[in-house]
C-alpha cells in the first residue's frame, strides 16, 4: 500500500469523544498519584503561594470575555497592543552608566552600534542623594555604580553625539528627579531641540524610595507636590515624555513577593493619578503617559501571571474608580528587568542562564522594553563582553525562538490563568488594607509596605538557609574553586577629576545670576506654583544639584523613618 493510501484511511478521532467520562478519568488518575507521592520538597512559588499539582477549567475559573479578551481590548489582559510583537517588537533597552559622563557617553554609542533601541542612564549614588561629586559625602562613591551628573554641563557631556530627537532616553533617578528633568530639558534647548520632541522616561516615582530603595531628598508631602509638579510640566511642555516609571522592580529587589510588587507598585501609580487630579489636571490629559517597571524574576510561571495581572488591575481600576475615558489612559504599558537579585557571585556564568528565564518570562508577559542583567552584575558593573552577552539574549529570544510569532501563546493555560486570577485577587486585598490606613501616603508614614516586605524576605532566606529553596552554586551543586571573572574598574583618578569639573562649573558661570536662581527656587518653595520652572532657571544658571537641593531643603527638610525589623 502506498503511502499515500494509508494516510487517507488514517481519521483523528474528534477531540469531543473520550473513552472515560471525565470523573471517571479524575478518580482514575487520584488513584495513580496516590501509588506515585510527590517528593519530599516545596512545591510553592517563590511568594510562598501553594502550586497546584495540576490547574483545570474549574480552578482556572476564568470568563474568557470578561477576564480575557483580545489584545489590545479591555481589560487588556493578553496584551496593551492588538498585535503585539507580531506589529514590533518590544524595546532593548541596557542600563548603562560609570564613571564620567564622557565614559557613558562612549558606552551609549558602542550599546547603539551593537543594536540598542534606547538608552538607559544609572546614575551613581551621590547623584541619586543629591550631592555634588566635591561633596564630602560623595567621598568614594563618585562614578561607581553609575554616571556623575552635577550640572547641566555634565549632561551635555553625556549625551553629546546623541540624537535626542531620535533615540528615547530613560533615566532612573527619583528623588532628584525634577533637577535632572531639568538639565535634560535645558540641554535639548542649548541644542535647538523643542521639547515637544523629546520622547523616553525619567523614574521619579518616590514612594517606592519610603518603601524598598531609600534614596529620598525630603518627605513625603513636598517629594509628592515635586511629582505632581512633573506630571503638570510634562503635560504641558513635553507631551511625548513620561513623567513617572512607577517601579515595583526595587520593591522585588527588597525581598517583596511577586503579589506585593504588583500591589504596593500599582496603589503608587494611584496615588500619583490621585493627586495630579486633585490638582486640577483631567485624568486623560496625563494618564497616557505614565509607565511602569516591573521585575522579572526567576518563577516563571509566576512573573507571567503578574504581568498580566497588572495590566488587567490597572485598566478596570482607571476605567472605574478614576473615570478614565481615552483607552490610553487604561494601558499598563511597562518596562522589565531581570532580576538583579537572582544573580549569584558564585558560578557567576550561570547567571547567563537565569537571565534568559527571566528574559522569557518577561516578553511572555508582555513587555514593552527589557534590560536583561549581565552576568557579572553581582560581583561589580558589567563589562562590555557581559553586556553583550545580555543584549544578545534578548535578540536570540527575539530571533531564533518563534515566541514572537504568536500573542500571549500561554493565554487560555488553566495554570497561567488561575495563578494571574490569585495575584489578582492578592493585589486588591492589600489595596483594602492600605485605605484602612488612610490611603498609600499614610500607609508609608506608618510602614505598612515596609513591614510586609521584611516579613517576605525573611521567610524567603529562612527557607535558603534551611536548604528547603535550592539555589544553584550557593547552596546546591556548589564548586571549590571559583574560577576568576574578568570585572570592570573604576579608574579612582576619576573621581577627583569630576570633582575638579564641578568646582570649574562654578567658577566659570555667572555667580550672580547662579544665586538669584537659587534664591528664586527657594521662595517658590514657599509658594504652590510649579517648581519646574525656577529649576529650569536654575539648570540654565549652571548650579549644581547639591546647591539646588539645599535651595529646597530649607523650605522641605529631610526625613528620618521610624526603622522597621
């Protein structure tokens, strides 16, 4: 017989017809399991939420219409976009920053002329406190773990060659936030670059510095009026801008759950609608343009489950509580990053492997930028040869794998879906608990958030140190001798040569006009006009962050937090 003829009398039975009623084949296969016992070990998510051994229709309990949809259709569940990255695909987008601005500005080109979509600027850390490079508080710290930014020169500096108009830019800088917002804008206008064109992202989002990263400036009350005050400029001025990357990826890194990122994360992005409504702005006007950041961590099936869920939460809460009309305005568009704390000094090649779960976990989920970690992250910054390797993960996801062809291709999965109902369902009972504390702000005030996240993440090492949660070269299939990893220096003279560039700055500038900015930015701290704008005087009149920040500290204060253990 042919070939051809036994395939013609080949007929697949019809997908409808079974052999065994369905509650027969259950009790058939309880029976099996119960001669084949699970093994001895967790079988719960890194939350600590119980995995069900097997999810079905029942469990999953989702309307399709109701809870699903389509891509790009409420409640926006399969995607922000009706074809996803079938239409384009998500950004690459690496952190970058070290030492000098001229360093940087060396490593944004070589990132762009290996195939970055956008930039993506770290900045050190007296820069994310607000001190100047000459500070004595910045003593040590100058250009490690980012870019020295001081003044308006520096970020010429960084991003000469760059075509503003053409590359989106995101800068991940919070308390100072409006300080650098305004040496960017200036800089575009030294250039003859209208703001209306300037497209990217600055963080901004200071409440989750109270609740995981504790880098802020001043209080609560002030910190919100200075985000508001963004938001109102960025409507206003640079319409092509987002104001606010609302960050649960620091939330994670602190140890919180994949529930409590999405929840403490979303209830910020509230409270940030919340009060530029309250200050006189339409909920469409703005809402458009804020944007979130998420981390994508090692439980795979879990970090999926949360990214779904968060655009789902965030589009029936603008629709319904906050009377969002344009659908713009009800997408949770986001940017992820693979998890910086999943990476291990030791074995650190291995790191390459958690990277690319993470990597898949987070265009399963649907995001609209990635950067992927490099692997020598938790020893030092990347080098170059690391950061490679991490942008070529992305375009081999990109490329070779074919998730690309199909959108949201693990929609419908009872699993998938009955864990994105349960975060769901965790988010919206944390929202209860804050507003019983009187809403997000008072919430921080008290340490709600905080607490929660200590408890997780002290669960979560008890569980590593009690080797119930195996981790791979840390405390399962550990090696004797680490082989040397090549880790990139910071060259120490860097730091007083930034330092010597900031006093210059000063003792080039006109000193008079310098002053007069300061004073003006400090009375309008006394006032209720929009800050952006003395800070734009100010950023033209060359002053530097420290003087900037000390301008408004005098109105502000600082703030101390009551520590939580």
């Amino acid at each position: 017989m042919a070939i051809a003829d036994r395939q013609s009398s080949w007929t697949p039975r019809h997908r409808a017809d079974s052999d065994t009623p369905a509650n027969e084949a259950e009790a058939a296969w309880q029976g099996a399991l119960a001669r084949t016992p699970d093994r001895d070990e967790l079988f719960t998510t890194m939350s600590a939420a119980e995995v069900p051994r097997m999810s079905t229709p029942e469990s999953a309990g989702t309307d399709y219409a109701a809870d699903l949809g389509y891509p790009g259709q409420f409640p926006f569940t399969r995607g922000v976009y009706p074809s996803m990255y079938r239409g384009k695909p998500w950004t690459q987008r690496q952190f970058a920053g070290f030492g000098t601005a001229a360093e940087t500005n060396e490593r944004f080109h070589y990132l762009l002329a290996h195939g970055q979509h956008g930039l993506s600027v770290a900045f050190d850390m007296p820069s994310l406190m607000g001190y100047d490079s000459d500070d004595e508080h910045a003593l040590g710290e100058v250009g490690r773990e980012g870019v020295a930014v001081d003044s308006v020169l520096d970020m010429e500096r960084l991003f000469e060659g760059v075509p503003l108009d053409e590359v989106s830019t995101s800068m991940t800088i919070n308390g100072p936030a409006p300080i650098i917002l305004a040496y960017y804008a200036v800089m575009a206008e030294n250039r003859g670059i209208p703001l209306a064109k300037l497209s990217g992202t600055i963080q901004t989002d200071i409440l989750k510095e109270y609740i995981a990263q504790k880098e802020w400036l001043f209080p609560p009350d002030p910190s919100m009026r200075l985000v508001t005050d963004m938001v109102e400029f960025c409507t206003n001025e640079m319409p092509r801008w987002h104001p606010i990357s609302i960050s649960g990826y620091h939330i994670r890194e602190a140890g919180s759950t994949a529930a409590q990122e999405l929840a403490f994360t979303l209830a910020n992005g509230f409270a940030y609608v919340e009060h530029a409504i309250a200050r006189g702005l339409d909920v469409d006007a703005f809402a458009p343009r804020l944007s979130f950041f998420f981390n994508a961590h090692i439980d795979f099936f879990e970090e999926i489950a949360k990214l779904r869920a968060a655009r789902r939460i965030w589009a029936t809460v603008m629709r319904d509580k906050y009377g969002a009309k344009d659908p713009r305005s009800l997408l949770c568009r986001f940017h992820c990053q693979t998890a910086g704390v999943s990476l291990t000094w030791q074995q650190p090649l291995v790191n390459v492997a958690r990277t690319a779960v993470e990597a898949m976990a987070a265009i399963l989920g649907g995001c609209q930028s990635l950067h992927t970690n490099s692997y020598d992250e938790a020893i030092a910054l990347p080098t170059e040869a690391a950061v490679q390797i991490a942008l070529r993960t992305q375009q081999v996801i990109e490329e070779e794998t074919g998730v690309t062809s199909s959108i949201d291709p693990l929609g419908g999965s009872y699993f998938v879906e009955e864990m994105t109902n349960r975060i769901e369902a965790d988010a919206y009972d944390y929202f209860r608990q804050m507003d019983e504390l009187g809403g997000t702000v008072e919430a921080v005030k008290q340490n709600f958030q905080m607490r929660e996240i200590a408890d997780a993440s002290f669960r979560w090492q008890q569980e590593v140190e009690a080797g119930q949660r195996r981790i791979v070269g840390v405390n399962a299939y550990q090696v004797q001798d680490e082989p040397e990893v090549a880790i990139l220096k910071i060259d120490p003279n860097l730091e007083a040569e930034q330092a010597a560039r900031t006093r210059q700055a000063r003792a080039d500038r006109d000193e008079a006009v310098a002053q007069k900015a300061l004073a003006d930015l400090t009375e309008a701290c006394r006032g209720d006009a929009n800050l952006m704008y003395p800070l734009l005087d100010c950023a033209r009149a060359t002053c530097t962050e420290g003087e900037i920040v000390r301008a408004m500290r005098e109105v502000f204060g600082s703030w101390t937090e009551t520590p939580v253990f």
